[in-house]
C-alpha cells in the first residue's frame, strides 16, 4: 500500500485527528501543508509523469509512492504587498502542486474539481428534488420588488448565504449563519444593491439531521431542535446521539454523493413535526470529529479505509 498524502494548511486539528487513525492502522501518510510559513517543493516531469512533492518534514515524496490524496482546506501561502502579485503567486503554487497530484492514478477525498462543482447550493438543491428529497421552497434574487413580494406569499422564512458564509480579514473572522427573517423586514433597508439574497420557506422542525458519508458508507446523527434556526448557534448543552435514517433517505444521500463525484460529504437535513425529512445543504468538506467525539461514530477509521482501500467492517 501506497502513501496517503494529506493536503492542508498548518493549523487544522482535524487533520491531526485523521493522522492518528492512520497511525493506529499503521499506515504511511505524510502530511503536505499548504500556507505561509510552510509550502512544499515540487518538482515534475508532465510527460513521464515523474516526480516528487516535499512532505513537512522535508521529505522527498515520489509520486509513484502515493496511492491517495485528502484535500482539507490549504491556505494561500505568500502574503506581498501586490494584491494582484498575491493572487497570481498563490494560484501559481496551487495549480503546481495540482498537477503534481493529478499526474498520479490516485484514491481522492475529494477531488479539488468535485469539491468546487458540489459547493453550489443552487445545483444542489435542484439535483436533490431530482433524487428524490424534499426541500425548502428557496428564491435567489436581487430584485427588492420580487423579494418582497415572495416574503409577503411565504409568511415565515429564513435568511442564508449563497457561499459559504465565512466572512475573514487579517486579524478576525465570522460566519454568516442562517438568520429568521422578522416580521416587517424591510428589503430596501436591507438589500446590498446587486447582492442577491437567497430565502426559504422555514422548516418548523424537531430534529436536525447531521449525516456523513465516507465512499458508500453512512453515518447520521440527530440533535434535539430548539428555537434557533441554525444548529451551530445551540447551546453546548444540547448533544448529538446516533441515529438511524430510513433506507430510502440513506439511498438518496449516497446517490447524491455519487452523482457529485465525491468520496466525502456532510448533509444537513431536518426533520419537520409532521415526520417529514427535509436537505438543506450539502457540504464536500465538512467538519465531522465532533460528531465522532460525541457519537462514537467511527468515522475516522471509514476514512482511512477509504483511502487505503479495504472495506472491512464497522
């Protein structure tokens, strides 16, 4: 068995997390960070397809060694006074170390290509209807006149970002989690002009649904709803226990996943008080440790089987 290489940026526990569970498996993996104190050297020839990528430790990785690769979230590395100079440097470095990647037969979770076609929440919605699942009546639309008059047709609704809510600076950052919009909200106040503004109709639910999905595996879990819309802004109080989805729910998150090309998801879904499950979002790299932490759901060892190809139990 080959080398797993994990591409990430220097703080990132999660990735610590999936290292352990290779070493507990007595697997290689070597970890290649991505940001400003540290990037790796590279070096390949496209047409032979040879060559190597420098791990952390300075270690000379040949490609012919590397069986699979899991991409976390790799910062950019070089900070110059040039934003122009910044963006062309770093895109320069990550399509290097890319097509030092691509140019192997390798096992991806998930491919960088995949990760951006799945991260549109638009796309996945509509391909969620298509499987099957239900989901919230949305509008996108940077028209106040249409906005206002969907808010007036759909009397309790919600606010969320169309990307991924992360709004970052030099020394802070804050996500933009999903808001319930208030009785006389007034779009013209609140309108950015030629902003869009993604709605939907409020799920009145009891249960959120946490579901990971590792190659054809599933792991789900369930938290008690409280008021809030967003399950990211609950007390810590609240806890996730182990659930068990029906078949048909399951099947869909999988062939979802599937038809997205991707090795590794998280799914939002909720349950709303009639018992009717509902998507929200997928996510091609969510977060998934606490879950593990509070469930003891194995989700980091289906990784690693993953990326070493055993399918052995759970």
């Amino acid at each position: 068995m080959g080398i797993t290489i994990i591409l990430t940026g220097k703080h990132d526990p999660t990735s610590d997390y999936i290292q352990k569970a290779f070493a507990l498996k007595k697997k290689n993996i070597s970890k290649v960070c991505i940001d400003r104190n540290y990037f790796p050297k590279i070096n390949l020839n496209p047409i032979k397809k040879q060559g190597w990528i420098e791990d952390i430790n300075q270690k000379k990785i040949q490609l012919k060694n590397i069986s699979s690769v899991i991409v976390r979230r790799p910062q950019s590395p070089i900070k110059e006074n040039s934003k122009a100079t910044n963006r062309f440097y770093n895109r320069e470095i990550l399509h290097g170390l890319r097509s030092v990647l691509e140019s192997i037969d390798a096992t991806w979770m998930n491919h960088p290509n995949s990760n951006e076609a799945a991260s549109s929440k638009p796309k996945n919605l509509r391909l969620a209807t298509e499987i099957g699942l239900k989901v919230p009546a949305t509008l996108i639309s940077s028209d106040p006149i249409l906005l206002t008059n969907w808010l007036n047709k759909n009397k309790y609704c919600v606010m969320k970002s169309i990307s991924y809510g992360l709004m970052q600076d030099k020394n802070d950052s804050k996500m933009a989690f999903t808001q319930r919009i208030p009785a006389n909200f007034n779009i013209n106040e609140n309108i950015v002009n030629g902003v869009p503004i993604l709605l939907q109709k409020e799920i009145k639910k009891s249960y959120d649904i946490r579901v990971t999905v590792v190659g054809d595996k599933i792991f789900s879990a369930s938290l008690p709803s409280n008021d809030n819309v967003d399950w990211r802004t609950y007390d810590n109080k609240s806890k996730w226990k182990r659930f068990e989805l029906p078949k048909n729910i399951s099947d869909s998150c999988l062939k979802m996943c599937k038809k997205l090309n991707l090795n590794f998801a998280a799914i939002d879904l909720v349950i709303d008080k009639e018992n009717h499950f509902f998507f929200l979002e997928i996510n091609p790299n969510g977060q998934w440790v606490w879950i593990e932490k509070e469930t003891g759901l194995p989700i980091s060892k289906a990784i690693v089987n993953v990326l070493t190809e055993e399918q052995d139990g759970y």
